[in-house]
C-alpha cells in the first residue's frame, strides 16, 4: 500500500472516531441533558396539565381548559365552574357570575408560574410553621381537562407565608412534604375571597346585543328601540332618533359602578332595601328575546342594585351615582345631528350667501371618486378636493347646542329664511339631501348662531367651522401654476 493510501486510511478512521464522539456527545449528552432540562422544567411548574411531551390526535400539542376552581383564604371557600364555551360562573357558596379578569389571573399563574426552589423535603413541625404551612393561609385547587380525555386532572397548592425579604412565598403541592418557594404574584392572584372572585360590575350590558331599553325612573321615564337601520331610537315619551353616544355614555358610566357589598340575596333584604318599589326599574331586552332588569333603590346614606337575567339574581351595594345614570332627561337623549344624509349619496353642494350668490360643486355621479369633484358655478373648474370633503365631514358631523324652539311660528326673528345663508347637499336624482340655513350670530354670544338642520327646529351653534364652507370661487377653485403645481383661486 502507498503511502498516500495508508493516509486516507488513517484519515478516514480518524473522521470515524470523530464521527463516534460527536454522536456519543449529542445522543449520550447533549440529548440526555435536554431531556432532564424540560422535565425538571415541567416539574416546576405549579401545574402541568399535560403529561410531558404529551400530543393531540392530531400530533400537535394537546391543549388544556380548566373548569373547576376551588379557592380558600380568609375562612372562606369559593368554588368557580365553568361549562364549554361559557363563562366562569361562582358556584359555591353562591350562584352568582365570576370576575373574569380575577379568576383568569388565577389560571395564568397555574399555568405559566414556577416554583424558584425547594427549601425542604422532608420538613418537620416546627419548619411546616415557620414557613406558614401548618395553617396554609391560601389553599387553590384546580380542574382541568386535556384534550379528549373525559377525566379531568388536578392540582392542590398550599400557600404559607410571605417572605419579607424579596416577596415570595412557601408553597406545598399535592399534599406532599416537599416546601418551595415561588413568587409573590402567585400569592397575589390565588389569595382571594368570595368578593373578590364575584363581578362586581353588576350593571355590565354588550350594547351590541341590545334591542330595546325600557326605564322607570324617580324623575324621568323613556323607552329606547333599534330602528331598522339598527340605529338607537326613543319611541317614548315621544318618537325620535337617539344620539348614539349619549346612549352610549349612559351604558358605559353604568356599567363602571363596581358593586361594595354583596348582601345576602334574600326576599326581606329585597324588601327592606326598598327594591320592591324601586327609584329605578330598567329592563334591557336583547336582540334574542332575553330580559335583563336592574332596580336600584336608596336607604338612607346606602343604594342596592338588584341584577336579574336568564343566569340567575345579584344583590349588591353600589355608588350612589349609579342612581343618576338611568334617570335622563329623554330630551338629553335626544339625536344632536344637525343634518341627517349619507356622505356618499351626494352629487352636489350649493354654498348660497346670504347677498344671493353662489358657489357650486359637483360630480358627474355617485360612483365617481373624490377627484371628480368639480366647481359648477360661478365658472367651471376642478375643485379642490380636500375642500370638498372637508365640508361634507363638518355638515354630517355637526352638532346642535342649545335648543332654542320647534317649528316656530316667526323664523325671521332668528333670520332664518329664504334670503338666509345656507349649504345643501343633493343626491344624483336632483333631490336635496339635507341643508344647514345660518341665522343671525347671538349679540351676548360672539361666534354662536341660529341655525336650522334637517328637522324644523331653531338650535345654536358655534360658528367656527362655517369658515370652511365656501364664499366665493377662490375659496374652492384649483388652477395650475406655471411650475405645473396647482393653486386655488382665479
């Protein structure tokens, strides 16, 4: 043999012992280490539903819901459940619905939190109450369910006491000696009472499902209705569009009251906190049928709230100010819309001034972009687009302020009338959508004036924005420049 020979066969053996230690390092090693790492990491956890490297049917990762809760603190016990799809409900020592944010908290610390260390695994008496554990201050049991598998699994947590030095708490698991220690959040998520675990949002409502409003109140009563547009509506005491976002504000400042208190649920309490004749009755109905009825009622310095829909009933104490956001004026329901039309729909904008001239825009149809806006009179031209659709935005979203009367018998006297100043909007048929006709400016007011919308009623408003609305052609014309740019005005 060569020796060129003898030394690819040398190299060759030597690349196969290389071969060697390098799969004996990542199978025997490397692998190995990995293993352990992810076990001890599984074992940290507070609870690990999932067996290590367990796997859906699917072989993805299989994934876990709980759906008992069990939590001690303070001498108390409160139990929450959930079912498929639904929300978390207390169960015991009351039916009553769970605070979402609350118990999620909960969860997520079973899930994700890690014990930082074991202090002691075979811990005799005096050790069990140095750390707390011999009267665990909180005790969490938890549910939950793995995939298909039609048993659900658990985990019991014993909380001791808090470490002063950094926070953290003991902790024992499943009833076995070993004591750890874990962070402070898990002491601050798991420790909680039957109030705390409660909604205390007793008076929560999704707008979106709802169709109908009724109140019954101290000062003021109405009746609140989709129209067929879903758009709010008063239907009582008198029948007109609803302003959107008073609507709105009035659900929402509602629903921000955080119950106090939860008195016992009973029919003497009902009575003696007056909710038999309540200050105010309000039934909520939804798009589905179901009814939801809050009454609230003040006795002496304290008000109750009574929530009663499909889930069941709530008594609670609320802030006095609960009181005053369903007992509105319907006035102050009222659409403040000054004009009512789809920006869309139109096709054409007059500008009439007050000494008879005016200025025109349109566009050849409804389909045509925003560049097809053209000036139509006094003379033809492009338009400055963002002009344009500048007044279109103020006009559809102005509102009145003031109302001043309805369908009065002298418009004259607020110098509302056919020589007044006036912008209307015209669909593609020739018919007027909607027009805004500008009366006098209030001498005591500078800047506010009476105006008229779509409906005939006299409202003030401030003027400001009336400086956008087109006086003369050079106010809305484009013309090209020299340099190829464009200008507006002659």
């Amino acid at each position: 043999m060569s020796q060129s020979a003898k030394t690819l066969v040398m190299m060759a053996v030597l690349l196969a012992l290389a071969g060697g230690v390098g799969l004996y390092a990542y199978f025997g090693v490397y692998e190995k280490d990995t293993a352990e790492t992810k076990k001890k990491e599984h074992e940290a956890r507070l609870f690990s539903p999932q067996r290590l490297d367990e796997k859906a049917p699917d072989g993805g990762a299989a994934a876990a819901e709980f759906v008992k809760l069990s939590v001690t603190f303070d001498g108390e016990t409160t139990v929450i459940e959930r079912e498929p799809g639904k929300p978390w409900r207390v169960s015991s020592p009351v039916s009553a619905a769970a605070d979402k944010l609350v118990v999620d908290a909960i969860v997520s610390q079973l899930q994700t939190a890690k014990f930082k260390a074991t202090l002691e695994e075979n811990p005799d008496a005096e050790t069990l109450r140095k750390y707390g554990l011999d009267a665990p201050k909180f005790v969490v049991e938890a549910w939950a369910k793995v995939g298909d598998a039609p048993d659900s699994r658990s985990v019991k947590l014993e909380g001791g006491i808090e470490n002063t030095f950094d926070g953290s708490v003991y902790m024992r698991k499943n009833g076995e000696p070993t004591v750890y220690v874990a962070e402070g959040g898990a002491r601050y998520a798991m420790a909680k009472r039957t109030y705390d675990l409660r909604e205390k949002q007793l008076f929560q409502l999704d707008e979106a499902a709802l169709q109908k409003i009724a109140v019954k109140a101290k000062a003021n009563s109405y009746t609140l209705e989709r129209n067929a547009e879903k758009a709010w509506a008063l239907t009582a005491p008198e029948a007109e569009l609803a302003e959107a976002m008073q609507v709105s504000g009035m659900l929402g400042s509602l629903a921000a009251h955080r119950a106090q208190k939860f008195p016992d649920d009973t029919p003497a309490n009902r009575t003696a906190f007056g909710l038999d004749k309540p200050q105010v009755d309000a039934t909520f109905t939804t798009s589905d049928g179901k009814a939801i009825r809050f009454r609230m009622a003040k006795v002496g310095e304290t008000v109750y709230g009574l929530r009663e829909d499909d889930s069941g009933a709530a008594l609670a104490e609320v802030p006095e100010g609960a009181l005053g956001d369903l007992d509105r004026n319907p006035m102050d329901l009222k659409d403040r819309t000054l004009l009512r039309f789809k920006k869309d729909l139109v096709t054409k904008i007059v500008f009439h001034n007050a000494d008879g001239t005016e200025v025109v825009v349109g566009k050849p149809s409804v389909e045509a972009s925003a560049d097809a806006w053209r000036v139509l009179a006094p003379r033809e031209g492009k338009a400055q687009v963002f002009k344009v659709t500048s007044v279109l935005w103020t006009l559809t979203a102005y509102r009145a302020g003031v109302r001043i009367e309805e369908n009065p018998k002298d418009w004259g006297k607020y110098g509302i009338g056919p020589k007044s100043r006036f912008v209307a909007v015209y669909g593609a048929d020739g018919a007027e959508l909607a027009r805004l006709t500008i009366g006098h400016e209030l001498k005591d007011k500078p800047g506010t004036y009476y105006v008229r919308g779509t409906r005939p009623l006299v409202v003030e408003v401030d003027g400001a924005r009336f400086k956008d609305f087109p006086v003369i052609l050079a106010d809305v014309l484009e013309l090209p420049r020299e340099d190829g740019g464009v200008d507006a005005g002659p």
